[in-house]
C-alpha cells in the first residue's frame, strides 16, 4: 500500500562508482557496431524471451527530429527477425506534433515509421496496472491496447532528457507506455497544481520508475531492453529539431534482460568518456538528480546495478566501461562546446 505522505529519496546528484555498488551481478551485452549490422547481432542475445504477440516500445519521435534511432535499422530488424512485430507508443501530455492521435498519425507518416504497424495505445482509452510496492502510485495509467501483446522489446535511443536527466529504457517505458493524460499527469503533476511539470528531480525520477514497474511487471519474464548510445543530445527525442547540438560521442548499443543493469551500463560509458566526452550529458544528468532513476529502481527491486559488460565483438569477453570506451575521443570542438557549456551550464 502506498505511504500516505511519501517523502523523495535523495542523492539523485550523486554518482555511485561501480566499485562501491553491492549485490548481485546481471549479464550486459555490448557492441560498438553502430548499424542495422549490429542491432541485429545484439538483438539475439537476449530476444529469446519474447513470445507470442511482440510489441517494439520504441520513441518515434516529435516531426522531423533529428537523433531517433534510424528507421532503416528498426525496419531491417523486424523484417529479419520479428516481422509480426508492432511498435507502440502514447500520445503526448504536452502539446506538439503528437499531442493527439490524428497529429501522431502524420508525424509518424513524416518520421517515416509506416514500414510496420504502430498502435498508438491510448488511441481508443486507458486502463491501468497495479504498481506493486509503490511509494506514489498503486496503480498506473497506460494505453488500454498495451495490455494485448504477450511481451515486449524496449527499444531505447538513451540520450538526456530536460527533466529526467537522462532517457534510457527506464523513461521509454515510465513516462511512454503511460497514456498521454492521465497517466503522464499522474507522472508530471502535483494535485492540484497548475504546473504541468510540477513535479521534478527525485520525486519526479521515483514516479517514473514506478510507473516502468507497473508495465515490466505485467509482461515479466517476457521483456528484454536494448539502450542504443547514438546522436546522444541532452535534451530527448520529445525535442525534434529543436533539440541541442549534439557534443557527446557515440558509443554503442547494449542490451540485457535486466533494466537496471543496461540503463546503469550506459550511465556508466558516459562517466568513462576519456577527455570530458561526457561532460555535457553527465552536467544534465546531475542537475536534473536524474541518478534517482537508477538508486531507485534498485530499492524497488526492478533489477540489479552491478552487471558484467559482455563484448559481443570480441568472443564475448567480460570487459570493464572504461575499457569500452577509453578509445572514443571527444567529437566536439573547444569552441563549439564552450558555447554549448556556457548557454546550458545553469539550464
């Protein structure tokens, strides 16, 4: 039963190293292969839990936006491998290009997702999925047609996000499987506030979780997660073009079937860029408390923050985040970030 004052947690600015985390350990793949290649080859790793009728949780993004995962590669998937498969998404609670089911339907048509069936879940109403052991919630609004599908692949573009820090599978699914008025209002906004963005830094990062807990809950053991580390801006996909340049370099894709452990991997590789690589995402991350995300799904029990990084090209060694990434140098100019830095530093 949910607390009847809930208080946040705390520390969501705060990085705890790998070397101080405790408990178990899960399995985290990795490839620096950018490609349809790859996304295929990383796919196979962890698809043998999906089943049945398949849905692609997948940001297709505001119209025109320029960092989405590329559509060519997520066509190639699903032709190859799940080609029964449909994407699924939510409209938005704010007001853009997919605010309402006719203006998805054309930003999707814009974005060029129209090589396989999207449900837009919350197209026809809503209906709700217990939140076991929540702080916030008992129970969480979603997309009425999420519920139809046996299992789910959480396909992620992890880049920052304006409020939550950073967007990983954890935001693709707390804030895009919940529907885009009730659920993302209960996320966002404080009762009886007129704020819509009310809510912020842990409390907002603790709703989020809770909210992916209600849907990876009711599709375990069928879900598994890939975290594609590309065109990785500060700000989310919600952004389109709008979006701020991108300075952090690319790095890969991982996947694992514990949510915990990839979206930790991926903070991880952004606090391992050698020569400040990560210092944009990681200022976002911190300022944001976005942290809270991961300490947070921890304590809920959604999975595990200590992980073995799996190369999968290299037969599979067991490699370190700073071993994955201590090649990678910074593709940003000083004098193009410092005036990216000194626009956003007390953004």
């Amino acid at each position: 039963m949910a607390a009847i004052h809930p208080v946040p947690g705390k520390d969501g600015n705060k990085y705890i190293p790998f070397e101080e985390r405790t408990g178990e350990s899960s399995v985290v793949f990795f490839t620096r292969d950018l490609s349809a290649e790859g996304l295929k080859k990383i796919y196979d790793k962890v698809a043998s839990v999906l089943c049945g009728k398949v849905a692609v949780k997948l940001h297709t993004g505001e119209a025109e936006g320029p960092n989405i995962i590329p559509r060519p590669w997520v066509k190639e998937l699903l032709a190859s491998r799940l080609p029964e498969a449909t994407i699924i998404e939510t409209n938005t609670y704010y007001e853009g290009t997919r605010y309402t089911t006719e203006a998805h339907r054309k930003t999707l048509e814009v974005n060029g997702w129209t090589f396989c069936p999207v449900d837009i879940t919350d197209e026809h109403g809503v209906t709700t999925l217990p939140v076991t052991n929540g702080k916030w919630f008992k129970e969480m609004h979603v997309g009425e047609s999420m519920t139809n599908y046996d299992s789910m692949l959480v396909l992620t573009h992890f880049k920052g996000h304006t409020m939550g820090g950073f967007g990983g599978s954890n935001k693709n699914i707390g804030i895009g499987c919940a529907d885009g008025r009730i659920g993302k209002g209960e996320i966002h906004s404080a009762a009886g506030s007129d704020n819509m963005w009310s809510i912020a830094e842990e409390e907002l990062m603790e709703r989020i979780s809770e909210s992916t807990k209600a849907t990876i809950d009711f599709f375990a053991p069928h879900v598994c997660y890939i975290n594609t580390m590309r065109n990785m801006s500060v700000d989310c996909d919600c952004a389109g073009p709008e979006a701020e340049p991108v300075v952090t370099p690319d790095v890969g894709i991982l996947a694992s079937l514990d949510i915990l452990a990839v979206d930790n991997a991926c903070v991880d590789l952004i606090y391992s860029l050698p020569d400040g690589g990560g210092k944009a995402l990681i200022d976002r991350v911190e300022t944001r408390h976005g942290l809270r995300q991961l300490s947070y799904m921890k304590e809920l029990g959604m999975g595990n923050d200590r992980y073995t990084l799996i190369d999968i090209d290299n037969g599979d060694k067991a490699i370190t985040a700073a071993e994955a990434v201590k090649d990678i140098a910074p593709e940003w100019k000083p004098d193009r970030f410092n005036v990216f830095w000194g626009r956003n530093k007390q953004a």
